[in-house]
C-alpha cells in the first residue's frame, strides 16, 4: 500500500514536472502531447525511487529474530492459534501480533496464491498444531518476511525499517 501512494504520488510529480519542461521545449513528445522530455522524467524519477528504496537503513539480525521469536510464542499457545484461524480483518491481525511482538511493525492480508508462490529464498518453513502452514523468506534486496496460511485469511509479517 505504502509503494502503491509514493508511485501515485511520483506520477503527480512527473505530471508536475512535464508541465515545467513542455514550456521549455518546442519538440513534440512521441505521444503527442508537446514535452519531448516526459520519458526521461519518468526514468530520472522513478529511478531515483528505487535509489531511495535500496538505501533505506536494512534491518538488524538481532531485529529480524523478532519473526521467528513471534513463530515460537505462537506455537507455545494454541488459543492464538485458534484467534489466527478466526481473524478476517487487518486490525484483529494487529491486535494479536501487537499482543505477541510489539516489534512486527509491518503487517498485510495477502491472496492464497501469493502465500504459496514459490519464494526466491525460504529462511525456515514449518506448520503450527492447528493446521497453520508459515514461513520465513527473504525478499531480495528486501526484508525478512513471515507467512502464515490461516483459515479464513492468509498474511505476511515484518518489520518496518528506518
């Protein structure tokens, strides 16, 4: 969700930014609207996003044990268990990984397919006593995230780095 706003917010930047030039400029752009340089914009904008996002301070190990620290408190009690079955809402999901590991400060309900798409690097994988398929996996270039596949919801968990 988070990408989702900063890449709306870039396009009304690249918008912004197009008008500027095109008074600039005389050249037609190839689709015709008259900013010859609204491409090279977009590269120049969302290349600096992705520069931006690499740079971003990666989370510590010591942090990132927090996940399966998490994994373990909730295989030690299975009335979670049975609350992670019956959640169908971001906010409850919230409240019980709040409950559990104040440090998960990232959290997302995700479609089956995603939960169970091959990941590129799986950390650790197990299932709980009540059915409940997780995993670890490392994003590239990315955070460690958990997987759970619940009954009725499927959701990711991570931290949030600086």
């Amino acid at each position: 969700m988070r990408q989702d706003y900063l890449f709306m917010r870039m396009e009304i930047f690249t918008c912004k930014i197009q008008k500027i030039f095109s008074k600039f400029t005389p050249y037609p752009c190839s689709d015709g609207s008259g900013c010859c340089c609204c491409n090279k914009m977009k590269r120049l904008v969302f290349g600096t996003i992705r520069s931006v996002r690499r740079n971003t301070m990666p989370v510590s190990p010591e942090r990132e044990q927090a996940l399966s620290e998490f994994v373990a408190a909730v295989q030690a009690r299975e009335e979670v268990q049975s609350e992670l079955n019956e959640i169908t809402t971001l906010d409850q999901l919230k409240t019980i990984v709040d409950s559990i590991e104040p440090a998960l400060t990232g959290a997302a309900l995700i479609p089956y397919e995603q939960a169970t798409s091959p990941p590129k690097i799986t950390v650790d994988s197990g299932v709980l006593d009540k059915n409940i398929p997780w995993r670890l996996l490392r994003c590239p270039g990315g955070p460690l995230v958990l997987q759970m596949i619940c009954t009725r919801v499927n959701f990711a968990l991570w931290i949030e780095s600086c």
